[in-house]
C-alpha cells in the first residue's frame, strides 16, 4: 500500500514516523517548502543568529532513506480523488492508495490595497525566511499588521537588527481576543517598554509604493501615513488548502474531518493546521493550529491508516510562547473572557511582568485553567491537578511542587498565597514547603 503525505511540517513527519512503526507500507511526503523537517518554531532564531537550519532539523539527513520514507519536492496543483491521483506543478503525478492532507497554514491576506508589493510578506515558513532576508537590507523600518504570536516574534527580530518597528493591532489591548484583559494590558506595556511603537485599535488601510513598485509606506485607518521599507502581514493564519479545489474534499475553514480525521472521500485523511473538525470536541476549537495537536493528530492518522482504528483524543489543552523577555503558558482553558460559572484568581507581581491567572468554578471552586507570565511551571504537575481535578485552595498550597524556575531564580509562591488569602479570605491556605513536597516533584 503506498501512502502519500502532503506536507512535512510536524503533523506529516510524525504521521510518516509512526506509520512506519506500525507497518512496511510505501511512503512518501511531498513539499515544496524543504526537503528535510525542520522545527518551524525555531525560524525567529535563525534570523537572529542563535541557531542555524541545521540546528532546527532534529533528524539526521540518513533517517529518512534509513527508514524507506520518499521525499519529493514539489507542489501538489490537483488531487483527483476518484482516480487518487496527483498532479505535481513540475508536471508530474504520483498516484497513491491512501492520502494525508497535512499542508498547515498560510498568512491571511483581506485584500489590502499593495499587500502583493516587494517588501510585503508573512512570515511562516522557510521562504518567508529567506524573504525577510532580502528585505532586511538597507531597511530602517517596519510595519507589522496584526496583534498575536507571529507578529510579536517578528518584531522582536527586527529589532535585533536595530529596524525601528511600528505593530499595528486592531485589537483594544495586545491579542486580547486571545489573552484575558489582565494579561493583555501587561503584555501591551511590555511591548511599549522595547521602543515598540504599538498602535491599538488600528488597522492596515493600504500599502503605499515607491516610484520602483516597492512599498514605501503604509496608510492606517486613522489616516495616518508611517514610512516603512518592511510590511509584515501576521494578521494570523488560515489553512492552506487551495489546491484541494475541484477535489470533491469537503472544506470548511479547513479540510472537514470527523474525530478519527477522515474526510468525506474514503482513503483521505487531513491532520494538523489545516484539519477542521465537524463536531468540535467540548471546550476545544474546530481548528486547533498548535505544534503539540499537530503532532498527536498526525499520530492519531497513522495507526487509523494502519488498521488500529481510534478517535483523536487530544491532551489537555496546553500552549507555550514568548513575548520579548517574557515567556507565557497556559494550562487547560483559559478563555479572554470568564465563562458563564467562572471566577478567577490574579496575581501580578509588582515589576508588572510576572503574573499568574487561575480560572475556576465557582460552585466547586475546581481549577479549570491557569496562565503564567514571567515564570516557569512544571508542565507535568499542572497537567496532573487539572486532570485530578484538583480545587483553587490545593494549587494554592503546593505551588512550590510546580515551581520550574532555577534555584537562584527568585520565588514567588509567598506572594502568591498571600494574594490569595487577601481575595479568599473564607478559604485561607498555608503553603507546604518545597522540601516537604520533594516526593511529589520526582514522583515521575
């Protein structure tokens, strides 16, 4: 049987790995983008010279001919399902008798007036990379559109470059579509403490272009004009899915999955960014464009392919990034807003770039999500008291079994708690020392 993936970001890769642990059938990933997988993650680093691409592949160039996996570097222009056939844009076809669809995202456009000028680009993918490169040249500013992940990455590298940035976001606070106002008022401050110039509640108009064709500036909603040499467009992402037109693959958003990610064509399967399920599991998101998801849908696609058939069951929902100098995680669901049953506990240190925010029911008072800015937290004891279903008063008196940050890092459980006691004080805690709870921390 031979089993073609198109894509080989982390959900094609993982699918191929695992397919292959399960069975000797053919297989083979198609992508233009790189021969070889590399930590998509990573590509700020690279620009900024922390890392090289070499770095970021975490397989040795061998593995793939060691383990009979094909890689074919192209784009896929058609898929004809009936006679599971595809066409490359090098003219060729490769036929197969099963198909993952794992194509991940590209960077949203909305028609902006100059969004296909030289200097404009997104930033997802090697290409994008190589771009920047070009553009960077001789540049002494930048626009960046849009409010969330891949803008602020972006930012910060040019930064490094000594590019002066201006970030336009629609939103009243940075990514508080995403972020609870809280977190989104500090992450906003910590932008504008970078010389960032952060601009809220403000839109992409149209981008402006030189004599050349080049973009030369861009014009906001507001009527303001703000030279620039660079224009970022990281007004998020949406899947790339083009190709599959005329397929008779169904797509909503993204290619239709049910919970065992087949589409409606038998032998078709989708995973990863570009995968939107029908019936959204409860609490989650029908499109779950997250590295960790990725790789379990792509995991969860091989052993369907292989006979072993099971529905995806995600982990809890866990994400990680940075915003400059402050790292961010978040544990369970923590929505912008409070749910209807909800309430919250917020601590904010008093340099303003360390908090932590706990959601919890207000019946049982059964933690239902926490974010942390500015500090570390065990990801496997996180994991495991929202999982026990653990109440507000018991992570309040183990938080140091949580604690991830070095030893000469400063600790902020004591705070924490006393904050704590002040907003609860019906539920006061005590906590529990680190060396009592030392047989907790190693359990693992």
């Amino acid at each position: 049987m031979h089993i073609v993936i198109i894509g080989n970001g982390i959900t094609g890769v993982t699918c191929a790995r695992f397919i292959r642990k399960l069975s000797d059938h053919q297989i083979t990933i198609i992508s233009a983008e790189s021969k070889y997988f590399y930590s998509r993650t990573a590509l700020m680093y690279i620009y900024m010279g922390h890392l090289t691409l070499k770095h970021t592949q975490p397989y040795e160039n061998g593995f793939w001919k060691k383990n009979r996996i094909d890689l074919v570097q192209a784009y896929v222009s058609a898929v004809n399902t009936t006679g599971k056939i595809l066409q490359l844009d090098n003219g060729k076809t490769i036929s197969y008798d099963k198909l993952v669809i794992a194509t991940g995202s590209k960077s949203n456009k909305f028609g902006w007036k100059g969004q296909d000028l030289p200097g404009v680009q997104g930033l997802y993918n090697l290409q994008d990379l190589q771009l920047l490169e070009e553009n960077s040249q001789n540049a002494k500013h930048a626009v960046i559109v849009g409010g969330g992940l891949i803008g602020i990455e972006l930012a910060e590298m040019l930064v490094t470059r000594n590019i002066g940035v201006t970030l336009l976001a629609r939103e009243k606070l940075f990514w508080d579509n995403v972020l609870p106002a809280e977190e989104a008022q500090l992450v906003s401050n910590h932008i504008k403490e970078h010389h960032i110039d952060l601009r809220l509640s403000t839109e992409l108009k149209e981008v402006v272009a030189d004599d050349n064709g080049r973009a030369k500036a861009v014009i906001t909603n507001k009527g303001d004009t703000i030279p620039c040499q660079i224009v970022g467009l990281t007004a998020g992402v949406s899947p790339n899915i083009g190709f599959l037109e005329g397929s008779g693959i169904e797509t909503a958003r993204g290619v239709s999955v049910n919970h065992y990610l087949e589409t409606n064509i038998p032998d078709v399967y989708a995973a990863g960014d570009c995968a939107h399920f029908k019936e959204p599991l409860p609490g989650r998101r029908p499109i779950e464009q997250v590295w960790y998801t990725g790789q379990r849908q792509g995991a969860t696609v091989a052993y369907n392919i292989c006979g072993q058939k099971q529905k995806y069951n995600p982990r809890l929902w866990f994400n990680s990034a940075k915003f400059l100098d402050i790292e961010y995680q978040t544990y369970g669901m923590v929505w912008n807003k409070l749910q209807e049953g909800e309430d919250q506990f917020y601590w904010e240190h008093p340099d303003g770039r360390i908090c932590l925010k706990v959601v919890f029911d207000k019946a049982t008072m059964q933690v239902n999500g926490l974010n942390t800015f500015g500090f570390r937290m065990r990801h496997d004891v996180c994991e495991q008291w929202l999982l026990e279903k653990r109440d507000l008063a018991y992570f309040m008196s183990h938080l140091a079994a949580a604690n991830f940050d070095p030893e000469f890092y400063e600790a902020h459980e004591k705070s924490i708690v006393a904050a704590y006691n002040q907003q609860f004080p019906n539920a006061k805690v005590q906590l529990k020392s680190k060396k009592s709870l030392m047989g907790m921390i190693f359990k693992k």
